[in-house]
C-alpha cells in the first residue's frame, strides 16, 4: 500500500503571503477599520476605541492591540480651533457693540441673537444632516447676524425718544409695543433685502457638483440657516425685548468715540464729493489694476491643510520580495523613528487579505506621527524643518524611492484621481515601451520645472516573471495539447485543490503542488515530468525543458488602463509654487521639448483636474450670482440708476479681496471663488440701507445734497424714516 505521506510532504500550509504591516521598525499585525459612506468620522473613532477596550481583556497573553492612526485627533483640533475662533468672534462682536451703540441693554439685546441664532442654525444642521466642520462653522460671521438686528434696535430707540418728547412722559406697555412694531415695519424693507441677498448669493454655490460640492454645501446650508435664523430673531425677539427692556427713559445720546468718528468721516465725505470725477476715476482704476493683478495670480484647487502628520509612499525596484522588502522598511523606520519630534512610525507593505489598497511587495505606505508640539525638544523648530531632516535621513538609504505627502491628502488624492500625487502627466498609447520613454523624457523636463518635487515615472515594467513557451511541434509529436502541457505547470507550481479537510465548522482546502524550493529553482522546473503516452500504450514522462523554452524575463509590472487606453504617468507633487502656474509652465514645455508620436497623447490629473471642474462651474456660478444681485437689488429700488449705484460696491469689495490676497501671497483658489461669491452679497448691505434712507429724506422734501450729506455725516447709523431733528 502506498499513501500519500510516502510520496509527499503532509502539511498545514498557508496562502501566498501578499503584504506585511511595520511598527517602528518591527513587524505587526495592522487593521484598517473602513467607514460607510456619509457616517461621521469621530463618531465611528470613538466606537472604534470603546470596541477596542473591550477586546483587550480576551486577547492572547503578549498581545496588545494599539490605535496607530486615529483620524480623531485631527479632527478634534481642527473643531477646538474653529470653536475657539468663533467665541473670539463673537466676544469681538459683543464688545464693538459696546462701543458703537453706546446702551449696555440695546448691547445685550443685540448680542442675545448670537446664541439664539447659533441654537437655530444648530437644529437646522442636525436636521440637514449637516457636521459641524471647518467648512461648517468655519464660515459663520456674527456680524452679518446681529446686523438687521443694529438696525432695528436703533430705530425702536430713536422712536422712543420721538415718543417720549412728544407724550412728555415715560410710555406704557401697550406703547412701547405698538412704537417698536411700527419702528421694525419702518426699517424691515431694507433689512430684509440686504439680509435676503447675502442669503441668496449663497444658493449658486449649490451648483457646484464633485469634491468642491461635498466641501461647500455644508458651508451654504450653515450661513442661509444662520442668516434666516438671525432675520426672523431680528424681526420678532429684538422687537419685543426692546419693548420690554427699555421701560424707562430713553435718550440718544452718542459717544466721544463715535462722535469723534463721525465728524472726520463727514470732512473725508465733503473732500470726496468735492473730487467726484477723480474719486470714480482712482476706483476705476482700482478695480482695473486687480482684475489685472488678478488675471497674473497663481491659481490652486484648495489651499493645503497642515495635518499634523506626515506620510511617504517608499517605491522599491520591481520584483523586490515581500521578505525584502520588509527587511528595507525595517531600516528606513528606525531611522525615522530615531528623531527626536517622531512619536511613531508605521507602514503597510503590499498588498492586504482584503485587499482595498492593491500594492505590490515593492511599495510600502509609510505613516509619521509626529509628537504635540510641547514635547518638542526644540519647540522654535518648524515643522518644516523636521520634515527636511527626515528627507535628508530618508535619502541616504539606498534602494529607495519616495512620494512625499500627507496622510489624508495622499488618500484625498487617490480617490479623486487614481493618483497619490497633485499632478499627474498621462501618457496615451498602444506600446507600452513608448509609452515608458516619453515618460521617462517628461519626467525630466518636469523635474526641471521650479517647484517639482520628486517628480516619479509609475513602475511599470522591470518585473521578473518565468515564461513558459510551448515547442508546439514537440507538443504535437507525442499527442499532446497545449492545454495539457499548461494543465501539469498549472498543478505543479500555482497547485490545484484536490479536495476539503472538515474539522468540525472549519473547511480547510487540500491543495497539492510542488515544493517551493522546487518552484523557484528554475533549472527544477525545466525538469519538470510530463505525462505521456508511449508508442506501445504504456505511460511515460518527457522534461518539460524538452517541450517548452522555460527562462525568466523582465515583464511588466503593471498595466494600467483609462478609458480603454493602455497609459503611463507620471507624477509629481507642487512645493512652493502654486498649481495653475505650475501646470501652465509645464504644459509649455512639454510642447516645445517633447515630440509624440502618431497614435500618442498626453493629459493631465490630479487635483488640477478638480481644479479645472471647480473653476468651470465657477465660471457659470459668478456670473449667475451677481445677475441675482442686480435683479434683487432692481426689485428693492425699482430704478436702474440706484441699482447700479449699490452694485458698484461690488467690484470695489473684490478688489480688496484680491488686493489682500495678493499682499498675502496666496494665490486664487476655489475657497476664495466661493469667498468672493458670499463677499459679493455683503458688499451691498450698506448700500442698500443708505440709498433706501437717502431716497426717504428725498421725499421727504430734502434736496439731494441735503439728503445723502444727512444720511451719511450727521444720521445715526441706521436711522428711521426722517432724521430726529
């Protein structure tokens, strides 16, 4: 009796190992834990480490199980920042209140609509399904909120008053009431308008579709829910409150500090009018020269996010073995791991079980978690400092290629564009070899381009792979078929199952195949036998070496395919120098130093192709908004004259905007499209409220140069419908 143990080695195995997880510099056992689409990030963090606490105690003895990146503590700081942001704002807000109203209750009042507003605007969120972000909070101005509220407590004050002196004495309930009703219906047109424009300046940004949608959205839903929130506070509780606080004596009195303001404004006002025609001109020319400035600034899709982390994609040489590579990424993570702000180091090598993240054993992602800043050892350090030494650290291990990036950045850009990097070059053509040598040609004119950092041609060929081509004469001679010879490799070195192991509930394949001395021994292989039958009918065997060439070639390593189309890219990230001008400098020279061939094309991805789509729907967005602005701005004043004339100070608000960003050295983005868009409605608020009183003063019977001069000099801010002399 012969059995299987006196022909083959019995043994538990285990699958082809494909990739390995590293832990400064030691090997581990690394999870990902993937969240659903639309849930919150800190939410499933912090079931994840209640999860993990409670697994703790039933792990083997010597296990732990450690979070090695938690998305949470990003996020976290990133909500203490905003959150601390808007409680400066709004302390800002309260205290100029102070000042400028001059009434400590008509303050408290106004000040009240903040959180009440913010209440609303929470509840508007929660049912919107709407996280409180960066994006979300982030651009929330409490001035724009307590303003309608300034303008109707200032009239309901100043009627008061008129009431007061008219009456000769204090009024009651019923008149206090009925005075701030009648106040409020005096300014709310105004009011309304302004706020509803500021409101709907923000409905364009809906348009916007992709990654810059599912930024902004949430941005639009927060301010419309705010200002909506802030206009019905203004319209009901100030009214009311104002009626119910201000039971005693009101005077109008106004401050040293406002007084002072106002009489060097009513001197600037009169030098101004006085040089009409030249004033217009300097705003021409103003708002010329920035459209010019602006037409010369850098442009990017979104300004880059300090995470507070750092991360490396480690390329190795095609074919490099996943033991290897291990080996190479346990040096480069001590070394990383020996600098002093590096709290810890990890790495994901190849390619998972579940594999959401296909790799190669040759590329590894690399992780670099930095300590808090107060354990620093050199706290005036930059961090940009510290990441010039790891690159200096990193770049004297051989063997290594790197991509520079940002954890979530590296991911952003991933899953917008299929690349880890801001720009990618894509080569176009049927041969794979052209295609690798114009890219090789671009590489280097990109890296000769100022601010190209680590410009990389993706790995696609220098793979060894064992080919086996069939003698098919030889094949044919003995009876055989080319499927039969590929069915005997097949067995030997991929192996097949030949059947199931049942213990209890586990199911355990039976797989039969070669040994792997065997299978990497190529001179082995070729002496392979295989079955066949002999002349007489009697069964034999021929080496595989007599019917097959069987050698190692350098194959492709990948194969990349886009819209039917084989492609090669080439990727680089942008440092110190913004994406348009980047682009635009390399697309120059690619055309005047790189000739393509029949057949071949080249395009461009990355975040530049989000730029692209960002700036095309702005382009449609823009013009959309300010059409709004002049058809509400028509629909309040009823005269194209007064239309224009507060829709001038429109380009006058860009211009500053550019202006600032250009002293800033920050160049055109998509965020500043979308501040522009917003900045768009808030510059005709005042110019509604003052072209509306101006025009009341003139019916009044007040010549125009009485009237503006009044309305603009000597009027309180917001004023009611006749001046209270």
């Amino acid at each position: 009796m012969i059995r299987v143990r006196d022909v083959a080695a019995v043994q538990e195995g285990r699958e082809l190992r494909t990739g390995a997880g590293t832990e400064d510099g030691e090997e581990v056992v690394l999870g990902t834990v993937i969240m659903l689409t639309g849930e919150n990030s800190r939410e499933v963090a912090n079931a994840v480490r209640e999860r993990i606490a409670s697994i703790q105690p039933s792990l083997p003895k010597g296990v732990v199980l450690n979070a090695t990146y938690d998305r949470t503590n990003l996020v976290n700081l990133t909500i203490r920042t905003v959150a601390t942001s808007l409680a400066e704002g709004a302390l800002l807000v309260i205290a100029v209140l102070f000042v400028l109203l001059g009434n400590i209750r008509a303050a408290l009042i106004t000040a009240a609509v903040i959180p009440l507003s913010m209440l609303l605007t929470a509840t508007g969120m929660l049912r919107a399904g709407i996280s409180g972000n960066l994006m979300s909070l982030g651009a929330l101005d409490f001035g724009l909120i307590v303003d309608g509220a300034v303008i109707i407590i200032e009239n309901c004050l100043r009627r008061f008053g008129l009431a007061q002196q008219q009456l000769g004495r204090l009024l009651n309930r019923d008149e206090r009431l009925d005075t701030a009703a009648t106040a409020t219906v005096e300014v709310i047109r105004p009011s309304i308008f302004g706020i509803g424009i500021i409101t709907a300046v923000y409905l364009p940004i809906f348009a916007l579709e992709g990654v810059e949608g599912r930024m902004f959205h949430p941005m639009a839903f927060t301010v419309v829910f705010a200002l909506t929130a802030a206009m019905l506070l203004s319209l009901t509780f100030v009214p009311a409150m104002v009626a119910i606080g201000f039971s005693g004596k009101v005077v109008e009195n106004e401050r040293a500090f406002m007084h002072t303001l106002r009489s060097r404004y009513a001197l600037a006002l009169d030098w101004a009018v006085a040089r009409g025609l030249k004033i217009v001109a300097v705003a021409v020319v103003l708002v010329l020269g920035a459209a010019a400035l602006a037409s010369r600034m850098g442009s990017e899709f979104i300004p880059s996010f300090d995470e507070g982390d750092y991360a490396l994609h480690a390329l190795r040489i095609p074919g490099t073995s996943l033991t290897q590579s291990v080996a190479m990424q346990r040096q480069l993570e001590r070394r990383i791991a020996a600098i002093p702000e590096v709290d810890h180091v990890f790495s994901k090598i190849g390619t998972a079980d579940l594999a959401n993240d296909p790799m190669p054993p040759s590329v590894a992602d690399t992780f670099i978690i930095f300590k808090p800043r107060s354990e620093w050892a050199d706290s005036r350090k930059t961090q940009a400092e510290v990441i010039a030494g790891i690159q200096e650290i990193i770049g004297k291990i051989p063997g290594n290629n790197y991509e520079l990036t940002q954890p979530i950045q590296m991911r952003f850009n991933e899953l917008m564009t299929g690349v880890r990097s801001d720009v990618a070059i894509k080569v176009f053509g049927d041969d794979l070899d052209v295609g690798l040598d114009l890219a090789e040609r671009i590489r280097g004119v990109v890296a000769a381009v100022p601010g190209a950092e680590e410009p990389q041609v993706e790995q696609v060929t220098g793979l060894p792979v064992l080919v086996i081509e069939p003698d098919r004469e030889a094949i044919a001679r003995l009876g055989l078929s080319v499927s039969d010879l590929q069915d005997v490799v097949r067995a030997a070195i991929g192996g097949v199952v030949a059947g199931t192991l049942y213990e209890g509930d586990r199911r355990t394949p039976i797989v039969v195949r070669l040994q792997d001395s065997i299978r990497g021994d190529i001179d082995a292989v070729r002496a392979l036998m295989v079955p066949v039958a002999g002349s007489d009918g009697t069964p034999r065997a021929v080496p595989l070496g007599e019917l097959a060439t069987v050698e190692v070639r350098v194959g492709p390593n990948q194969i990349n395919r886009e819209d039917g189309k084989r492609r090669v890219v080439v990727t680089t990230n942008v440092n110190d120098r913004d994406l348009g001008s980047f682009i635009a400098e390399v697309r120059q020279r690619i055309e005047a130093e790189v000739t393509l061939p029949a057949g071949y094309w080249i395009d461009y991805g990355g975040t530049f192709e989000q730029l692209n789509s960002a700036a095309q729907r702005l382009a449609i967005v823009v013009p959309v908004t300010l059409l709004l602005i002049l058809g509400l701005l028509f629909m309040a004043f009823g005269s194209g004259k007064d239309t224009l004339i507060v829709f001038s100070g429109v380009p006058l608000a860009l211009t500053g905007g550019v202006i600032a960003l250009f002293l800033r050295d920050l160049p055109l983005s998509i965020s500043a499209g979308v501040g522009f868009v917003a900045l768009s409605g808030i510059a005709v608020l005042n110019g509604i409220v003052m072209i509306s009183f101006i025009r009341q003063l003139r019916d009044a019977g007040q010549p125009l140069l009485s009237a503006w001069r009044c309305r603009s000099a000597r009027a309180p801010r917001y004023s009611g419908r006749l001046p209270p002399w």
